[in-house]
C-alpha cells in the first residue's frame, strides 16, 4: 500500500487519484472535517481514512507501505502559532522520516519555496547546509520547512539512517483541481475564477515595491499534474533522492494568470487593484523562479505545463463544472 498524509487536501489528493489510477491501494492520513475536503476523495478507491492522531498507532502495526508520501502540514502563511507549526512541520516529519528508515520504505515529503524568503538569496535547491543557513523565510511556515529540510541535512552528515529513496520537494505557486477547502490559501486561479463568475472584476494587489508596476509582481506558477509527475518519478528512482524545486521554471505575472483565465472564459479581461493587506507588507514575495536544472539534471524529462495551457485545463475542464469541480 501507499501512504499519503495530508491526502484529502490540495496536492495530495491530486496523488491519490493518480496512485489510484494505478491500481495502487492508498490509505490517507487526514482530517476531513466539516467542509468540502471529502469530494476531493469521492472519485477514487481509497482503502481507508486515518486520523493523524492514530498515524503513530497504525504504523506500529508494520502495515505493508510501498512508498509514504508526506503533504500534511499547517501550509496557511499567515499561521501565527509557533508551537503547532513545528509539533506538526518539523516533529511529525521526522518521525516519518525515523519510521521509514528502520522500515525500508521510501519516503518523499513537501518542503516549501517559502523556504526561500523574499528570493534575494535566489532559489537554488541546494541541500548543503551552509546554503540551508543563508536562507530567510518571511513567515513562520517557511521557518518549519526549512528547519526540517536543515534537519534532513545534518542527518545525512551524521550518516544517520535513511530511507532508502527519499526527497524533499520544494513546491512553487501550485494550482489546479481540489483546492476549494482552502480559502484564502487557495491559488490565485480559483480566487479571481471566483470574483469573475459573480460579475465582479479581477483584483490584484497593487504594487507597494518602487520598480514593480501594479500587477507586475511574479511568481512561479505550476500545475498540480506536473507537481505530481515529479512526485511518481522520484519514488521510482531511488538514485535521485535529494532536494528539488517543483516549479515551471518560469515566473510569470500576476496580470498574465488573470488574463489566461479570462481567455479560458472566453471574456475581455477587467482587472482593477486593491492595496496591499497590511498583514502581508514586507512578507510578500515579488518574484519566485524555480531553479529546475537539479531535477532535470536528475533525469526527470516531463515538461512543464504552460500557463496558458494550465489555467484554460483547469478553468473549463473542472471549475466550469459547478456541480463537480473536483478531480
């Protein structure tokens, strides 16, 4: 079986129908909670669902895991409790990570790009330590995943024991199916997807960095499908564990997103500004680019989805389905 924690969320139930599609048996590790996360599950086979409380009980029972994908976390930026963030971002993944190793189970998690701060140290995704020490993340969820994957690193020097395939993956701007549970973390996609259905113009933040135009402001942006390509090669490739980038390798604009959605609609684009929130002032990212050659120089050959390509697969293939968006 495979396991994947956080699989009724974003990116991990996009895994889960793609190990699904396979015939794999997927148990998933969640909270499902009051809203929407279970339709992200309602397509696929699952053989079960486990608390993230009962995970340590059910993995002393050395249930027979293939492969542990690790996606669970507290991933809201705005996230403000210390103790949370890290029982959850930096406890639990090592022991996942402990588990794995006396285990022989491959075992493949979420970093974040956050890790990268505001990009002024650039983005290369190099897993020494002095380049893990430089790197300043703007908020506390950066600060946790970078403390494991420094975590990860000083392991590794110690010869500590490891999994026999692992990676850490450092996830751009992603967007695509089963995010509508997120709210305000939700992508930029379904947000202005959202306020363009209701008859209302597209708003960005307006620009508060002098250089940048309103609208201007660029980040990675990737699809969910290639984030999950990426995902199946390394647990098959035992040779390229490491630290990755998991981005499109090219930055876009926030103006350039908001137009491809129009188009996908079939609409004249209505873009207006609004201020930047004040809980977001100078922890705001205005430019994000994944450094890909890494994974590339690794042997991962998939290309990247488009942005226009991307945006119209997801705006008229799934949100335009308003009694099933979901994948």
């Amino acid at each position: 079986m495979h396991i994947v924690t956080g699989g009724a969320g974003f990116i991990g139930s996009n895994l889960v129908a793609a190990l699904c599609a396979r015939g794999e048996e997927v148990v998933v590790v969640d909270r499902l909670r009051q809203g929407l996360k279970w339709r992200n599950l309602a397509k696929h086979p699952i053989a079960g669902i486990v608390a993230p409380d009962d995970l340590p009980a059910f993995l002393a029972t050395k249930p027979p895991v293939r492969a542990l994908f690790h996606m669970g976390a507290i991933s809201a930026t705005t996230e403000t409790d210390g103790d949370l963030v890290a029982a959850t971002n930096l406890a639990l993944p090592q022991m996942l990570w402990d588990w794995c190793a006396d285990a022989g189970v491959p075992f493949i998690y979420a970093s974040s790009a956050a890790t990268y701060g505001d990009g002024a140290l650039g983005f290369e995704d190099d897993l020494r330590a002095e380049a893990l020490a430089r790197l300043r993340p703007l908020n506390l969820y950066g600060w946790s995943k970078l403390a494991f994957d420094r975590r990860v690193a000083q392991m590794l020097a110690l010869g500590r024991k490891r999994p026999p395939v692992w990676a850490g993956l450092r996830f751009f701007n992603v967007y695509g199916p089963n995010e509508h549970h997120k709210g305000r973390m939700a992508s930029v996609v379904l947000h202005k997807f959202n306020q363009i259905m209701k008859g209302e113009a597209a708003t960005l933040f307006a620009s508060d960095r002098e250089g940048i135009a309103d609208g201007e402001q660029k980040r990675d942006f990737v699809h969910v499908r290639d984030c999950v390509s990426a995902m199946l090669w390394l647990e098959a490739h035992p040779e390229a564990s490491g630290l990755y980038n998991i981005g499109s390798g090219q930055a876009r604009t926030f103006l350039d997103l908001t137009r491809a959605i129009y188009a996908a609609l079939g609409r004249n684009a209505d873009i207006r500004f609004v201020p930047m929130p004040d809980d977001l002032k100078g922890k705001y990212q205005y430019f994000t680019e994944a450094r890909m050659e890494r994974l590339r120089g690794a042997g991962f050959t998939q290309p990247p989805t488009t942005l226009e390509d991307g945006v119209r697969s997801y705006v008229r293939d799934v949100l335009m389905n308003a009694e099933d968006p979901f994948a």
